[in-house]
C-alpha cells in the first residue's frame, strides 16, 4: 500500500511554489522603503469644523512624534 499524501509531481510543484514565494519576500524585503502617504478629509469651516480642526490637529500630533521605544 501506497501512504503518500501527494504524488511526487505535486509535492515538486508545491516545492517550486514555495520557493519562489521565499525569493519573492526576500526580494520584496531588500527593496528601498516607499513613503506612507496618509490624507485627511474633514470638514474644517461650517457646522462641524470644531471637530475637523481637532482631528487634523490630532492626525498632524501622531505623525509628528517618534513611536515610544520599549
């Protein structure tokens, strides 16, 4: 009796598979780091501006400070 799960060719085109997975993440991962752009869309006139002026205040305040280090 046979108890492979996976016929040779399969387990070969798994291989392959995760190979070239592994070389894609490592390829990714040496790559220069692109800028993370963020928008903000509020109102900041009118009815609601105290609650835009304050958000964008708020999102300007977390992009300006350094994460705390542990």
């Amino acid at each position: 009796m046979n108890h492979n799960l996976f016929s040779a060719s399969k387990r070969m085109a798994l291989g392959v598979r995760l190979v070239t997975l592994l070389i894609s993440a490592l390829l990714l991962a040496c790559s220069p780091r692109e800028p993370i752009r963020l928008g903000f869309v509020a109102g900041l006139s009118g009815r609601v501006a105290d609650l835009g002026i304050g958000g964008r205040d708020g999102a300007l305040l977390a992009v300006e400070l350094p994460p705390e280090s542990e």
